[in-house]
C-alpha cells in the first residue's frame, strides 16, 4: 500500500493515543500464568499484540476480545503447543516468550517473519542457558526459530550483556521457573514495565541500585483488572508532527509517562517545543499516565548521546524527522542498537532522508543530520518497518512536494489506523 501526504501546513490533535504495546504483550503473558481472569482495558490491538493474544492461546489460556478490553482466563497448566508459535513480527514477544518458556517444562518452537528471524536472539539465549534452559536455534541459538525444551531451571547470579529492557525481562520471567534466586547484575537503566507488573501480580522483586533479585517458585495472583496507558511512542508522531507544521497543537490524554519512555519529551523541550506535561493522579497504579500538551515550535538541533538512548530508543526515528526540518545539526551517537532492529534504522532513515532531499551521515553507533526548515519531499520506502513509515508522515508537514510512503501499512504493526488519524489531523 501506497500513501501520499501532500504539503499541508496545520496539525491539530486532541485525544487518547492507542494502548501502550510494551504493557500489552506483559500483560497478556503474566495474565496467562496467574491464578484468576484478568480484565485488561484498553489493550493495544496490533499486529505485534494480537501476536501475543495468539500465543497465549496456543498454551490454553482462554481469551475473550471486546474492542480493547481484553478478558484472560490461564489454562489450568500449559498444553504444549501442537504447531510453531508465530511472533510474527514482534521483536517483545519472541524474546520475553524465550524466557517466559524456559521453564515450563514443555516443547515449543519460536518462529516469525523474515525480518525477526534476522534479528539477534543470542543475547537472550545465553543467559537463559545460564539458568538451565535447553534453547535450540540457527546459528546456535542466535536466530530464530528457537525451540525451548523441557529443562530443569535453577536460580544463579548473571551479568546482563548490554542494557535491554528485552533481556532483563526474559531473564526475570525465567526466574520465577528456577529453583532458588536469581540475581540479575550491571543493570542499566531501562524501561521496568516487567518489574512494575510482576509486583501487580503479587510476585517479590527486589531492586537494588543496579542489582536485582528474584526467588523462584511465586505463584502469581491475577489483579482482577490492568489498565493500559496510551503508548508514549505511539504520542510522539503526533506531538512532533504539532511541533513541526506551521500550525500545530496536539495533546494527548492518558498517555504513559513511565520514566524510563519520557527521553523524548526532554529532547523534544531540547530542540524548543513548547510543551506542557500533566501527571495523572499517583494513586499507584502500575504506569503513570497524565496529559501532554505540544504546539508549533521553531526548532533547532540537539546532541544525543548514549545515556539518553535507552529511553528513547524507539523515539530515534521522530527525532530525525524533526532533525531534517531543524536549524542546526543534530547528532545521535550509541545508537547502534537501531541496526537490529525490523530493519538496519540507521542506513532506513539514511534512506528516508534522501527520498525527502535531506542531509543525512550514517555513523557506526547513530548519524548527524544538518537540518533546513523544509525538506522538497518525495518517495520514501518503509521497508517495512512501521515507524519509519510514520516518521515519514511526520515530514510531509515541512516538505514542499508532499511525500509518498511505499509499503505503509507497517505501521499497523504498532499503530493500526495511523495514516487515518494522520490525515484527519493534517489541515
């Protein structure tokens, strides 16, 4: 699917964002392994998520959908799966699924499409196997499909390899399966949307500086009811596209403001958007949530460096949208992780960037951007990664020709309805 964007300059959004797609996929899964149904309100529905939804399936949890609200009874054990389970596209789910397995004492085989059989599961396997787990793979275990085999866990101390949010969870839901403690060593900060949802759940996980523990063997209890955040990620199209049009205001209500997603609000006040931001009530619920508020803002470039990226990861792509229409250079370095992701980020938005008439420099670990207040615009391909192709929305706004977007519907992967709401909002 093709979509073209003409050059229009206003951008006005008032509203709720779509569920937050990493809560999601955590909570379908700890759903499906407590004592109890579980209401889920306000779920992502995505390709990625409904991924998710399919796998617990697969192991006998009952599931029953209702627009956003999702209702999760668990199997009263596991059944194993009689097929392969498909993750799809979901990067989430196929490594906090590895974990998740590890444990159970069943056969199942992880698999996905062709870019998350690409993608690097070595960082995952080898500290599960550490615990015990018998996780077969391509490459010895470092691309999928992975086959997980009954195992017997049994707690240790690990040194996480590179600050993943992905990996540390993995390692988490394993634990809970193993014999004894687990202490997890050298954490860096990163999102902690499991370690939230684990006490939701009832389970005891200590957290102490950059040490964790947690003992294996807790049974975890069903909450009776979670309530999905908007998705802070999903927020940031939208509130870079208000900064960036001529004309522009959005604000978006009952967001995520979770600390370790919020990197984007401080580079977004950095480059000099104006934005207001509103916190919800603190009355303990699992994520904090509030209100943010963006307008039209002339912006300039920014340095990001490595502390920052890990709370702006997914950010990356939006940030150099706004970058390509800034005054000034914007410079992101430790980024290297955006190789591995759907696609090699980096040399994608090289790509984005030339299709549109920007000024882009791929760095081993980032790029440089020299930024101009409008882009002349043109043919951009996704590749197939969801948020490049919204970031290439996102330009349309400041280029001079309009911006035609190949292989569009990715961004359903994440954020299904986008290019409606988009144009809806563009005037």
């Amino acid at each position: 699917m093709r979509v073209s964007l003409g050059p229009r300059r206003g951008f006005h959004f008032a509203g709720p964002v779509p569920g937050d797609k990493s809560v999601t996929h955590r909570a379908y899964l700890l759903a499906t392994r407590a004592s109890g149904e579980t209401l889920i309100r306000g779920a992502l529905r995505s390709r990625d998520t409904d991924a998710t939804l399919a796998v617990c399936r697969a192991l006998g949890a009952d599931v029953r959908v209702d627009g956003q609200d999702v209702r999760l009874a668990p199997p009263t054990q596991f059944q194993e799966p009689s097929a392969p389970l498909d993750c799809e596209n979901a990067g989430t789910l196929i490594r906090l699924a590895t974990g998740y397995l590890a444990g159970a004492g069943l056969f199942a085989v992880l698999t996905g499409d062709d870019s998350l059989r690409a993608r690097p599961m070595r960082r995952v396997v080898e500290p599960l196997r550490l615990l015990g787990a018998r996780i077969e793979g391509r490459d010895q275990g470092a691309r999928a499909p992975l086959a997980v085999l009954p195992a017997q866990l049994a707690g240790c101390t690990i040194s996480l390899p590179l600050p993943s949010a992905q990996v540390k969870s993995a390692v988490m839901l394993a634990a809970l399966d193993a014999a004894g403690e687990t202490v997890l060593l050298d954490l860096m900060p990163t999102r902690d949307h499991t370690e939230r949802m684990l006490r939701q759940f009832g389970a005891r996980v200590d957290i102490q500086g950059d040490r964790a523990s947690i003992v294996g063997g807790q049974q975890l209890v069903s909450p009776g009811r979670l309530d999905v955040p908007g998705d802070i990620s999903h927020a940031a199209f939208l509130l870079a596209s208000a900064a960036l049009s001529e004309r522009g205001e959005a604000r978006v209500t009952g967001v995520g403001l979770n600390p370790g997603r919020t990197g984007i609000l401080a580079v977004l006040r950095r480059m000099g958007a104006r934005i207001e931001v509103s916190a919800g009530e603190d009355d303990g619920v699992i994520e904090p949530s509030g209100e943010v508020l963006v307008q039209q803002s002339d912006l300039a470039g920014v340095e990001i460096g490595p502390d920052e990226v890990p709370s702006l990861i997914d950010e990356l792509p939006v940030i150099a949208a706004l970058a390509l229409c800034a005054e000034g250079v914007t410079t992101v370095h430790g980024a290297g992780e955006l190789r591995v992701k759907e696609t090699d980020r980096i040399a994608a938005l090289r790509q984005m960037a030339e299709g549109v008439g920007g000024d882009f420099e791929e760095l081993a670990d980032g790029f440089r951007i020299r930024g101009k207040r409008n882009v002349q615009g043109g043919l951009v391909q996704s590749l197939g990664d969801h948020r490049i192709a919204m970031a290439a929305a996102v330009l349309s706004l400041r280029s001079r020709e309009g911006v035609e977007i190949a292989d569009a519907e990715a961004a359903a992967v994440s954020f299904p309805r986008f290019f409606d709401l988009f144009e809806a909002a563009s005037v």
